[in-house]
C-alpha cells in the first residue's frame, strides 16, 4: 500500500499477545506479557516481515464491542513497546470488533494502521451480533487528526452475515461508502486457507487494497499474491500451535517464496 509498505507485496506478521490482566487465562506477569509481546515481533521482522499487527488474541471469550478501560490501558503499553522495539509499520486490532479503540491505541502511541472485523453491516458470531461503527471510528480519526489507515475484514472467519450476502456487493459498500483504506479475505476460521476465487472477486469488485488474512502458508503464498496486494500471517509463523513462540526459520521460509 502506498504509503505504509515500501514493496508492491507486503507480508504483516502477526503478534498474539498472552492473556491481559482481567482475562480468563491470564497469568500472572505483566511485564511477562509486554516482553513476549515484543520478542515475537522481533522475531518477525528478524525474518524479514513488512509489518506487523498486535492483537488481544488470547482474551477469549471476547467482548463483542466496547472493551473494558484496562484492556485499553495494557493494550497501549504493549503496542507502544513494540513500535519502539521494530522498524517496520505496527498495527492493532482490538477482538473482537473494537475499532474506536484500536484507533485510540493506534493514534496515542505510533502505530500505523488498525484491523476491524466488522466494518459495515453485522455479522452473526460467537459473541452474538456485531455491527459494524465504520462512522464512529472514521470521525474520531478525523477529530484526533492521525494518519492510520483502517483494514477491514469482508466477511470475517468465525462469522456469518446478517442480511445481504453478496461478496461482491458487500465489498463494494465496504470499500466505498465504508472508506476503508483496505480489505482483508479470510477462510471460516482461524488458520482455514481463504478461498482464492473470493479474494479475486473482492479485488476485482471495487480495486481496493487486498490483503488475505488466514490460512497462508509458504506453500499457497505466491498463488495468494498473485491477485492479493498482501498476506497477514499468524497460525504458519507459529507451526500451528496458537500459543507458540514465532517461529524465525518459518518466517523466512514464507518471506522468501514471496520475493523469490
């Protein structure tokens, strides 16, 4: 994207930060969160990723929309500590579907740009029904005055939507009349490949940004990219396992099927 990344194809590595204080799996250290935190996303870069993204991954079950002013708190602290520690583009995602948040975060402390799941529309998921509030956080963008872009999802995995169901049309509203800055593919799930017609359709439909958001591997790369403007990594980074370390040889091994 022009501006944020200096390739044509980006690569943002994501950083699943452990469970904060108030969650149901938190553990106890802080500062152990914070550390681990930027010690992924130092591996990622140290790979050879163009950005990355952190989010409250392991705060599940969710908050649907509004989270608590201690998540807020905590999320600052870790999303600052990473932007000091790598020199690539940092973004934050608040779970499930906090955007005023996010850009709260983003705005405050350096970061770049915001993944938001639900932008327009609502969508049927675990939490219940989620709106999207594109309108709520695109004015307090323009009241803070920050430049962080907004990457939002078209069809989130996890998710079903409510009412119309044309990707197509979908796509259109959200890049268009929602004023996302990108769009993001994903499979139903968590680390579920996307379906590559879709991010074809999605590109195609309003010539936004795409960028295919799980299910990315080393192996299906290069095919993603090949319609797709850039991938978002987590599961592949990690062998699988959620809870993991990243992984820096998996890191590079994606890296270079892309530049390759």
């Amino acid at each position: 994207m022009a501006g944020l990344f200096d390739v044509d194809k980006a690569v943002i590595g994501v950083v699943h930060v452990k469970p904060l204080i108030g969650s149901l799996l938190y553990g106890g250290d802080f500062e152990k969160v914070v550390d681990l935190a930027v010690r992924d996303a130092v591996a990622l870069v140290e790979g050879g990723v163009d950005g990355v993204i952190v989010e409250n991954f392991h705060d599940y079950p969710y908050y649907p929309r509004r989270v608590p002013r201690c998540v807020v708190a905590q999320l600052a602290v870790v999303v600052r500590e990473v932007v000091r520690s790598v020199n690539v583009p940092v973004g934050v995602s608040v779970l499930r579907n906090d955007g005023v948040s996010a850009m709260s975060i983003a705005c405050g402390v350096g970061a770049r740009f915001i993944r938001v799941n639900v932008w327009c529309g609502a969508m049927v998921t675990d939490q219940g029904v989620i709106e999207g509030e594109a309108y709520r956080v695109l004015r307090l963008r323009r009241f803070l005055g920050c430049d962080v872009r907004v990457f939002a999802d078209v069809f989130v995995k996890h998710a079903f939507p409510l009412g119309l169901q044309d990707l197509k049309l979908v796509a259109r509203d959200t890049f268009h009349r929602g004023r996302a800055d990108a769009l993001v593919v994903t499979g139903r799930a968590t680390g579920l490949e996307a379906d590559l017609g879709d991010v074809r359709l999605v590109k195609e439909a309003c010539g936004a940004p795409v960028f295919v958001g799980s299910g990315v591997s080393a192996e299906n790369v290069r095919e993603y990219l090949g319609v797709a403007d850039g991938v978002i990594v987590g599961s592949y980074f990690r062998g699988g396992d959620l809870w993991a370390p990243v992984d820096v040889e998996r890191v590079r091994r994606l890296v270079r099927a892309v530049r390759g």
